[in-house]
C-alpha cells in the first residue's frame, strides 16, 4: 500500500509507470511527489523525463533545470542529465545536447542514456570518429542488435523521437 502522504514513495511509482510506457499514471503519481514536497529535486528530475518522453521538450528542460537546483551536489545528476540532452537532441539543437550530454558523462560514464545521445549527437553532426570508444562501450553492453530497438529502451509517446535518436545512432556507425 502506497502511503499517501510520502512524496518518494509517489517518485517511485512514477519513474516504474513512466519506464513502463503509462504515462498518465506517472505524471498523475509524479504530479503528487511535487504537491508534497516542491523541493524534491528526484521528482523534477522524473518530470523531465516524462516531459521529454512526451515531446514536451521546453517543460523537459525546464524541469531539469529545477532538478538542478535541487541536486548540486547530487551524484545522481548523471542520471538526470540525459534528459535534457536528449530533448536538446530531439530539438535539433545539437551543440547544447552535446554539452549536456558530455556533462553528463562526466558524472556517470557508462550511463546508458547518457551514452545513448553523446554518440547520436557525434553521429548527426558527422563527427562519428569521436564516438567510436563509447559506441563500442554501449554496444558491448547493449543486447540489442540495432539502433532502432536500443532507442526504444526509451518510451516516447511518438516513434518518430525512437526514429530520430535511431537515425543518429547510425550516422555514428551502429548498423
């Protein structure tokens, strides 16, 4: 039984719904994490991933941004960090995603997600030399046999973002 009152517990709940592709479960449970406790930097950082899988692109960023806030000193920043690149990705904003992305590494190099947008950034601005060492890294790692189906680790509401991280994937050299 979920208390109703502990906004943790609420997270928990919504980072399962929301890696589980129910979305309105998520936002509702995450929805509920924020109204007991603003400050929790966790729950922001939820949110951003949720925004992000959304195609709320802006609200993902803005709701890192609060994370941020939240979570200075926080090691776990490396596993936030992700989605904001990825929704800079996903905006074609290219150089803000790599910067993001390298942030990120930083803190958590072998993060998947993290991995996961630095080489399709290097891939869709033509610099997949630069991406071959972490490429090879996600892929030992992945049990994927393609682009496509390592980009849909990530539940978006619309393959055409799945489509697009794909794309870059490839351009970095995972066929």
């Amino acid at each position: 039984m979920l208390d109703p009152d502990d906004a943790k517990a609420h997270v928990v709940l919504g980072q399962a719904s929301l890696w589980l592709g129910r979305h309105d479960e998520a936002d509702e449970a995450l929805s509920r994490a924020v109204t007991l406790n603003p400050s929790l930097g966790l729950a922001s950082s939820a949110r951003s991933y949720l925004s992000l899988m959304k195609g709320e692109f802006e609200t993902a960023i803005r709701n890192l941004n609060i994370a941020v806030r939240y979570r200075q000193s926080d090691p776990g920043l490396g596993l936030c960090l992700p989605s904001q690149a990825l929704a800079r990705y996903l905006m074609e904003d290219y150089t803000d995603a790599l910067e993001v992305a390298r942030k990120a590494l930083a803190l958590r190099p072998t993060f998947w997600i993290g991995q996961q947008v630095l080489v399709a950034t290097l891939g869709r601005t033509g610099r997949a030399d630069e991406a071959a060492g972490v490429l090879n890294d996600m892929r030992r790692r992945a049990y994927e046999s393609d682009p496509y189906t390592f980009a849909g680790r990530i539940p978006y509401t619309d393959a055409r973002w799945t489509r697009q991280v794909s794309e870059g994937l490839a351009e970095a050299g995972w066929r």
